[in-house]
C-alpha cells in the first residue's frame, strides 16, 4: 500500500506524522511519500519536499512563491502519474492543496482530505471543488462534519487529532518543575508557527507584556516558539523599554509552558485546543494585513476565530482579529489578562468553565478513526481503478 501526503502546515506536520504511525501500526508494510515536513519524515514518510517551510497567509505572501507552488503543483503531478499511489491524503493548506486533489482526480487516484478545509468559516462556494476533487472530508469537528454532510459532501466524522496528541504527549517533569519558580506567576505567550505570524504579532505581543509587567512584577512571560530562527527573531526585539522584561525563549516546549501556565496570550491557532484540553484560560489575537483582513470582512460567515469559541458558539476564550489601531487592542487584551491575574477567582472561573467544556466536548480515538476510514475506502477505490 502506498499513500501520497500533501500537508503544508507544521500543525498538519504533527497530525499527519500521527496518521502514518497509526496506519503503519495497521499496515507495517505500507509506503508513505509527498510533500510534508520534519515530524511526518521521522514517522517514516519519503519527504519529495519540505512543503511547511512555505507555510504563509494572506495575498502579498503568496505572490512571490507561486512559481514554487505552481512547479511543485507540475511534480506532484508527473509522480502520481509514474508511481501510481493508492490514495492522496491532503491536509489543511487548501490554497495549494485544490492543485494536488485536482491532480489525482485526473490520474484516477481516490483524494481523502483531513483537516478539511474551513469552508464553513469563509467563502462556502468551495465546496463545489470538493464535490468535483474529494472522495471522502475526514472532519475533525462535529459542527464541521455537519456542515460538510449538509451540502451533500461525503464526509466521515473522525474527532480532532490534537485531544489524542494531547492526552499521549509525556510532559516532561523537570522542565515543568523548572518552569514553577517560587515567589513568580508565568504566562504563556505563543507567538504562532509561521513565520508571518511571528513577525506581526509579537511586536504586539511585547507591547501587553510590558504593560502587564508594570502591573505584576511577579511575572515571568515564557514564549513557545515553533522554531529556533522564530525565537531567535523575537529575541533580537529586546531592546529599549522591553530589555528587562522577564522572557524565557523554549522551541518545542509548548505544551509544558501551557501546562505550568497561570494564563496565556496567543496567536489563533489550532493550538487553542490544546488550550482548552489542559484548561489554561487566553486571550487571543491575529493581526492580519490589510489585503487579508478585507477578505475576512468580506467573505467571513462565522462569529469567532477560534476554535473554542466555534465549538461552544460562545466567547469561551476572549479573541481580537485586527490590523490597525493597536494601541486600544493592546488595552484591551492587557485589561483581561491583568483582571485574571488579579483576582484569583476570576482565573478560576475561566478556568472551570473550560474545563466543563472541555469534558463536554472532547472525544479521543481521531487518529485510528482516520486510519479506520482511509484503510476501509483504499481496497474499494483499488477494486474500481482496475476494473477502468
């Protein structure tokens, strides 16, 4: 058996490198080959290019790699036609991704999308390409399963990757001891996993910390980077009035600084869930450019950003998508965090009623549901191909 990844996110990176140790535990003969990343080529997947490093958002980031894109659209295409896989399996990136779903369909090759795309969250018209390019959504969210089944899309409700991901991943013991310093408070800041969304909000990011640290000299801010030259590029920020900020820097230490945190400030991401899975109350932002953010206010059809938020259609976690004045966004989000870090009930509220959602809504076993339906659908898809 062979299966053909496209993933261009590094959170896809984690989902997908999941996917293949599970389908692999089912079929320990089974090849994996495409484009993806670091995480998914230490599961054992042939890596024909490291897709994540092209992760961006938004018009004016796009525009100098679409050649990239459009040359690597070209070889995805003459390898599917020359190895013949037995299934594509995309996840997120939908910009990039139609092109590969398009591909396969041409060469007969059966598409199954996990992680789908957020369709429901803006400009829903795209579902016709999933009606034309996609076998079968694996949904991760139950809103979303119903959105998809709504408009006659063939879709499989599997659960979110991140509830298993979270619940499995060993924390370790002495770099949560070492992060729980007598006598100090810590908040958790993470600044996102692109490097897009690195440059743009942790300037902001530093802004609120600077104020809160006015307020609370007992804090210590640890920032989670997703990777060495994104922490070394929010490092080289500390100058002037934020030098004597107290900042620890970690890459891959994410869920140990969610865990040991009073609170956290946040890029939107799917990392909010891990959020909501450990019950660590944050505010979110996203400041978007203005190409972007015009798109959103444009095509947009869903009240919240953030994943919490969406399932509970409630403000679950306090969010703030913006692009211009930052100066009243940086009160606001440092107002809600200074009025959770002063008054320890109201942290605990915030906290309680995640947790409540959180024991609500989560379900594990998304993993080896995926691997169910793509191993249950690939010898159907197979008996059709050679019967053509």
């Amino acid at each position: 058996m062979h299966i053909f990844f496209s993933v261009g996110e590094p959170s896809g990176d984690q989902h997908a490198a999941e996917l293949i140790h599970e389908i692999r535990r089912r079929c320990p003969d089974a090849e994996f080959s495409g484009y993806g990343g670091p995480q998914m080529e230490q599961a054992g997947f042939r890596k024909l290019f490291q897709l994540t490093d092209l992760a961006v958002m938004g018009f004016f980031a796009v525009v100098p790699l679409l050649a990239k894109f459009i040359r690597l659209a070209r070889r995805a295409r003459r390898y599917l036609r020359e190895h013949r896989p037995d299934a594509v399996v995309l996840v997120d990136f939908p910009g990039f991704n139609w092109w590969i779903a398009r591909a396969a369909k041409l060469e007969g090759i059966p598409v199954y999308y996990y992680m789908p795309p957020q369709l429901w969250a803006w400009a829903p018209w795209r579902i016709r390409r999933v009606h034309k390019y996609v076998d079968c959504v694996l949904a991760a969210l139950p809103f979303e399963a119903k959105w998809y089944r709504d408009r006659n899309a063939t879709v499989e409700y599997v659960g979110h990757p991140f509830f298993d991901e979270v619940a499995a991943h060993q924390l370790d013991p002495e770099f949560c001891a070492s992060l729980k310093e007598p006598g100090t408070r810590n908040v958790a800041i993470l600044p996102g996993s692109r490097n897009q969304e690195v440059r743009r909000n942790f300037p902001v990011m530093l802004r609120v910390m600077h104020r809160l640290y006015q307020k609370h000299p007992d804090l210590r801010f640890r920032v989670a980077s997703y990777k060495e030259h994104q922490r070394d590029f929010c490092q080289s920020l500390l100058t002037g009035r934020f030098a004597e900020l107290p900042i620890d820097f970690h890459v891959k230490r994410t869920s140990e600084i969610i865990e040991t945190a009073d609170c956290c400030l946040m890029v939107s991401g799917s990392v909010s869930l891990e959020l909501l899975a450990r019950a660590t109350p944050a505010v979110v932002l996203y400041r978007a450019g203005w190409v972007m953010y015009a798109m959103a206010w444009l095509l947009a059809t869903c009240k919240y950003i953030s994943l919490p938020n969406l399932i509970a259609d409630r403000v679950v976690m306090p969010e703030f998508p913006f692009t211009t004045n930052k100066g009243h966004y940086i009160r606001r989000m440092t107002e809600i965090l200074d009025g959770w870090l002063s008054d320890e009930k109201e942290l605990a509220a915030v906290r309680d009623d995640m947790a409540q959602l959180r024991d609500a809504v989560i379900e594990r076993g998304g993993i080896a549901k995926a691997a169910e339906v793509i191993l249950e659908r690939i010898p159907q898809s197979q008996v059709r191909r050679r019967a053509a």
